[in-house]
C-alpha cells in the first residue's frame, strides 16, 4: 500500500451457514476470479467450525489482501469455560474478530461489560477488533470500551432495523451516524453494515467517511460478494 492511501474494507459475514467443504469450495471459485487491488482488504468470516480449514486453504491459495476473521471470542482467556473459544486459540488462524454484533447482543444477551472484555482479550491477544455498534446506543457502546490500544480497530456500524429486518438505512441518516462516530473516534476506520446487496452498494460508496461494507447475506454467494468488491475497488479508482 502506497503512503497516504486511504486503506478500505470489505468484510463479508458468513454467520451460521457453510460446512467445511462448502467453505473451501467458496475460497477456491473465490480464488479464480478474485483480483487484488491495493489499499482494499477482504476479510471472510466463516464459523469456528471451518476456521482451521481455511486457514491452511487461504495460505495455500496465496491470496493478496484477504484475511480471516472470527464470529466471536470468548469474553475470557483459556481455562475453565466450558464451550469457550479464546482469543489465543484463534491467532494462528484469523487476523481479525466480530465483537459485539447485533444478533450477538440480542439472541445471546451480551452486555456492554462483556464485549470490552472481549475488546481486551482480543487485542492482548495480537488481533485486530472489528466492533459492532448500532443506534441509539453507538456513543454509549464505544465509549466503554479501551479504545486507546485497540490494534487496528474497525467500527462496524449496523442499525438494527437493517441487521434484523433486512432493510437497509438510508444513506443520508447513516452518513450522519458515520460522521458522529468518526468525532468520537477519528483515527478509527468506519464500515457499514445492514441489509447490503450486490445492486445497492453505490449508494453507500460515495459517502466520504464510510471505510468499507460489512456484508452478511450478499457474502454467501461468491458472484455476489465478488461484485460487492468490484464495486468497491472501482469506488476507489482500482480496476
């Protein structure tokens, strides 16, 4: 990456869904028409299940500018926590991980306490935060966390009427809720998440704060999430 280049984000969240052959199926058709473009990141995130497969699959693919992240991490280190996976379990397998996403928070009754711990394990831990925020409570969200070490941290931003209902924010209203995190957090970069799709993503990409898409339904498919970041690297000025 040049200096001064602004660096940008596709983050595509698999969320319950693939098996393991499913995945690497995924990554190889991926693989074959999938063209680097400098100053732009993949991140794939699939299930814990298939994370050692891909690991060993994406390092074999040589892939430029793809990483993986993990769903979630557990709140505390290893040791006695029955169905838990730690941070330092995954370090050797993704770069990045999810914290605090909307179904997360709601399905599983995570507490703002709970995802700064987990901000914490994972930054000691050497990886990168990607952290989920929503509205009316993005400011109290990233305001309990350690934000002054926070390794490369991302903020994702997904409104929960666009995570649950499948409706996507307008673009004017989240570029207002994008500018107010950036106030809070200048120096972190900000991504949008919430009901994307192949066909309205140029209506987001123009928006001069926004870092990047986090993308959920759209990334299952790989015509769809290659699409996504065309898009994107074209919004760039890549090819």
């Amino acid at each position: 990456m040049t200096e001064n280049m602004v660096q940008r984000f596709v983050i595509g969240n698999w969320k319950c869904n693939k098996g393991v052959q499913e995945a690497k199926n995924w990554f190889t058709e991926f693989a074959r028409r999938y063209r680097p473009t400098p100053g732009l990141t993949i991140i794939v995130a699939p299930s814990f299940l298939c994370l050692p497969s891909l690991a060993e699959h994406l390092q074999a693919l040589g892939l430029e500018n793809v990483a993986l992240a993990a769903q979630d991490i557990s709140p505390y280190p290893q040791g006695s926590y029955t169905g838990a996976v730690a941070a330092d379990m995954v370090k050797d397998m993704a770069e990045f991980v999810i914290i605090g996403h909307a179904e997360r928070r709601r399905y599983f009754q995570e507490t703002e306490q709970m995802v700064a711990q987990k901000m914490d394990e994972v930054v000691d831990a050497g990886l990168t935060p990607i952290v989920c925020v929503d509205q009316p409570y993005a400011t109290t969200q990233l305001r309990v966390l350690n934000t002054d070490d926070g390794n490369g941290m991302i903020i994702a931003y997904g409104p929960q009427e666009a995570t649950m209902a499948r409706i996507p924010e307008a673009p004017a209203r989240m570029a207002e809720t994008v500018q107010k995190i950036a106030s809070i957090l200048p120096t972190r970069p900000v991504v949008y998440g919430g009901a994307l799709a192949r066909d309205n993503v140029q209506n987001y990409l123009k928006i001069p704060a926004l870092a990047g898409l986090f993308v959920g339904q759209a990334s299952l498919q790989v015509d769809s999430f290659l699409d996504i970041c065309t898009q994107m690297a074209q919004g760039m000025g890549g090819n």
